[in-house]
C-alpha cells in the first residue's frame, strides 16, 4: 500500500511558519517582561502604602481597550483568559496576595477566585464565611471570595449578615455558571444512601434528587468540597459540587448537571479591608437601617427615584439583638461614592437611622465556571425527570445519568 503518512513537517512553508512563531514568541516574551518591570515599578512607587494592588476598574479599562482595538482572528474570551494571568502575575510582582474562600480547595468559591483574579495568588481555603470575612478583616489576607447570592435559591443570608459584622467593601463582583454533579465511590445510583453538599446546592438540585433518589437521606455540610472529601471513605454516600472535585478525589460522577433549571449563576464578590478606587464604578451596595415609623422605607426608595436611579437588590435582614427590627441591603445601579451624589447621600442619611456604603465597583462579567468538567467515558444521558412544574419559555432540563461512569483518576 502506498504510504499515507502525514508529510506536512516536510511542506517547506511549515517550516517558514514555525520559525515566524518562534520568532513571534520571543516578541511576546520580550513584551511581557517588559510589561512585569513596569509592573514592578507600579509596586515600588506605592511601597510603604497600605494601597490595594487589586485594581478592579484599571483591569476593566484595559480589557475594554484591548476589546477596542482587537483586529481577530484571536476570540475576545480568549484574550480574557490570557490577561487573567498576565493581571494576576502583575499583582503578585508588586506585592504576593493572599486570599480568602470558603474551602476546602474544590469549593464553587474556589474555582470562582481562580477564574477571576489568576494563578499567581495564594489561595487560602478557610472553614466558614465567617472566617473568610475575618481573615480579610484581621488583613491575614488581603481579599476574600463571598457568594452572595443564586439566581434559583436566592440571597446567601449569613453573607449579608456578615457584613453587618465586619467593616469590609465590595472592590468586584463576578457571576458565575453553577453546575452540579453527583460526585461518588459507588457505581450505580441505586447504591446511594446518602447524599452530603452545602444547603444551597442542596436547594437547586432539589427536584432532581426527589426525582431519582427519594428514599436517600439529605445531609447539610459546610462546603461542597467537604461534602466530596466525606464521601471518600463511606459506603453508600455521595455529594454535590463541582465536576472537577471528581479528578482531585478519584471519584466517580454518576450524573451532571442535576441542578433544577440549567440557568444556574451565583454572584460572588471580592471584598477587601478598603475601599477601591478609580473611575468606571458602575455599582453600589449599601446597608441602611430605618426608624420605626410608618413610611421610613417609603421615604428612602423615593430620594432614590427622584434622582433617578435603578435600584437591582433590596432585602431585608433581622438586626441582631433586636426583635422585629431589620437592615436593609440594597444595591443600584450608579457610582455614588462620586462627589455628585454627596447631598444625595446626606438626604438618604438623614432618613435613616444608619447607613454604610459597602462600596462601588464595576459591573462584573459572566464566566462559566463548570467548563470542561463532563465526564467524557460516560455512557449515553437519561433525562432528568423531576417533580417540579414547567417553566413557560425555559428549556427542558436533563441531568446526564452514567450508571457504569468510569472513576476520574
């Protein structure tokens, strides 16, 4: 038989190409290293300050620049992924960061910080939120990862309370794709006894476990993570969390995406000891609590639409040591940490019997932070066939079932 084998490594142009990606590299190399001695500059200049390297608005400018000014063929999300890490090298130049999130490593809270603020930064995993608000409080580390809320299970109450207890800000925020997985030792889901996650995944994956294991004992835990670690060495459990927990622990995944709706986002934010600055806010949070008289709302919400602006959150907390009284959370849509808003401000203020800007910061992009985590030696799916009503105008739901899937190794 003649000889089929690729010759392309022979094409003399190949090796033209090659040879101009080399010398292209080296380019790139030569500008990087001088994008990182400008970098060390940057941190040599605030030496001595207390300043926050994380520079939420400067790295959004740069984007928005580079989104300007990209001719193709390379994808904008692309690009993204590649200036994560050159932001992320940056600020580990100037000063090496720590952070803080609800761990162990694995979280949803994990993965969340690695997509948004890069590699180059110490991840430090801690037992419960109020750990990670302390270690940013105590500046053990300089940011911290906090869900906030879901877009199927609603606000992350404790995390709202927590700001009521510690002094910190909002410097970013970032929504996040959540889907789930049932991560385990077993090979077939009539085996499973138990199943362990964090109350919120828990909630969104809700009638998916009442669909295909009704008889299972649901058991609450402090992270998902911790969940899949639990399960490691129990006969008969298993967990929800994130695909790639499988790979760390050698488990298997007998079904993915059990989550209810497919639509599935958490809105985490990056709090820090201070607030950020810089221009191109395009949020702010506060916490404000009220007297106890009729209309004290009332007369906040219309300062608010008298100038005209777009209120996206508002919740009410139980205030602490007080029955029946409550802190209100609320976020719009503007920068009012600019000189603009101060008499705006000090009316609000004056209707209120406390009120804290918990910061100002850039609206935040949307990342898929389940990519990549389906189980490629899974057998065919099975369609998720859940108690829960439809949803006009929302797709069909289907948890993909592999009752032999392989171990992730």
């Amino acid at each position: 038989m003649p000889d089929r084998t690729d010759r392309t490594d022979e094409n003399p142009r190949m090796q033209e190409v090659r040879q101009e990606i080399d010398a292209t590299d080296r380019d790139i190399l030569e500008l990087l290293n001088r994008r990182a001695s400008l970098s060390l500059e940057v941190g040599q200049l605030k030496r001595g300050s207390r300043d926050v390297i994380f520079k939420p608005f400067r790295e959004k400018e740069v984007m928005e620049n580079l989104r300007r000014h990209n001719a193709g063929p390379i994808p904008f999300e692309h690009l993204r992924s590649i200036y994560r890490e050159v932001f992320s090298s940056s600020r580990a130049l100037q000063r090496p960061q720590r952070v803080a999130y609800l761990g162990p490593e694995g979280t949803f809270s994990y993965f969340a910080g690695v997509e948004y603020l890069g590699k180059a930064v110490e991840y430090l995993p801690q037992k419960n939120l109020h750990e990670v608000f302390r270690a940013v409080h105590s500046r053990e580390c300089e940011l911290g990862v906090i869900p906030l809320e879901n877009s199927l299970e609603g606000t992350v109450g404790q995390s709202l309370d927590l700001f009521m207890d510690f002094e910190l800000y909002i410097q970013a925020e970032l929504y996040c794709r959540i889907s789930h997985s049932l991560l385990t030792r077993e090979r077939e889901l009539a085996e499973i006894t138990t199943v362990y996650s964090h109350p919120q995944p828990l909630g969104q994956c809700g009638g998916w476990l009442r669909a295909n294991l009704p008889n299972a004992r649901i058991v609450p835990t402090e992270s998902t993570a911790a969940a899949a670690r639990r399960v490691c060495d129990e006969k008969g459990a298993a967990a929800i969390g994130h695909g790639k927990l499988a790979e760390l622990l050698d488990l298997n995944i007998l079904a993915r995406g059990i989550e209810n709706l497919p639509d599935n986002w958490t809105r985490f934010v990056i709090v820090g000891p201070q607030p950020s600055d810089g221009e191109g806010r395009d949020k702010t949070s506060m916490l404000f609590s009220l007297p106890d008289k009729p209309g004290s709302l009332v007369s906040v919400l219309n300062v608010m639409a008298v100038e005209g602006l777009n209120m996206k959150k508002l919740e009410s907390r139980p205030m602490r040591g007080e029955k029946w009284r409550y802190v209100f959370f609320v976020d719009v849509e503007s920068d009012l940490a600019r000189e603009e808003y101060a008499a705006l401000l000090d009316e609000i203020r004056g209707h209120c019997q406390s009120l804290r800007i918990l910061g100002s910061y850039p609206t935040g992009p949307y990342i898929d932070v389940s990519a990549g985590t389906e189980d490629k030696g899974a057998q065919a799916a099975a369609p998720n066939t859940m108690d829960t009503p439809d949803t006009p105008g929302t797709p069909d739901t289907h948890a993909n079932v592999a009752p032999n899937a392989q171990r992730q190794g």
